[in-house]
C-alpha cells in the first residue's frame, strides 16, 4: 500500500508540473489503468457519486483517449462523449480532462476507497 500511495504522490506531482491547456498530461497513458484494479474503479466511482458512463469516461480519460477513440471504444457520437466529460467535469468540479487522474488519484489517497484504498499511511 505504502508503494501505492508514493506512487500516486509522484503521479499528482508529474500531472501538475507537466501539464498545459497545449498538451496531454504525461502521466494519463501508462500509470491510473494499472494503479487500480476494476473493481477498484467501481468502488472510486461510487464514493465519487459517478455514473457507470462516467466511470467509464473518467478511466478513458486517464488513458489518455481522446474524444474519437473513446466514441469508438464506447460506440457512441463524439457529442454524446463530450455531453458525458461535461457531466463528468461537474460531478468532480473540474474544469477539463486535466484534472480527472488527479482528483482520481487524490480521492484513492485521502481513502476513498476505504481499507483497501489510501487509508494506510
């Protein structure tokens, strides 16, 4: 869990310094998918009060898919995708896809997902 909660520190550290509006966060492609297992995502989604939809954009997002991929993946109109991120960005009370990996991330280290989440330190 300790190796966890370093890592989760190190990836809010990287999204902040290395993000602009111009570019995709560095950390979004490689490290969320693998930090939490699925059933992890459901229980994060529900303390977060996230829809199944929203669960599914929010773990899209923090791989780094764009809008395209995800209306692919999710087989839906490049719309209805932004109509979910939008509901998404108001639900987490961010602003754009930047700042999905990081509140993910922060809910896990502030314990949201319990005991088997980021109450251990």
């Amino acid at each position: 869990m300790a190796a966890i909660l370093s890592r989760s520190g190190r990836i809010i550290a990287r999204i902040e310094n290395g993000c602009s509006k111009d570019r995709q966060p560095p950390v979004c492609d490689r490290y969320l998918p693998d930090l939490f297992s699925p059933q992890q995502w459901r229980i994060l989604a529900k303390q977060l009060g996230l829809t199944p939809r929203q669960r599914q954009i929010a773990r899209l997002i923090c791989l780094g898919q764009t809008n395209d991929e995800m209306a692919v993946k999710l087989e839906l109109a490049p719309h209805t995708v932004r109509m979910h991120k939008q509901a998404l960005y108001r639900r987490l009370r961010i602003r754009d896809r930047i700042g999905v990996p990081i509140r993910v991330v922060i809910a896990f280290r502030d314990g949201a997902l319990g005991q088997g989440g980021g109450d251990e330190r």
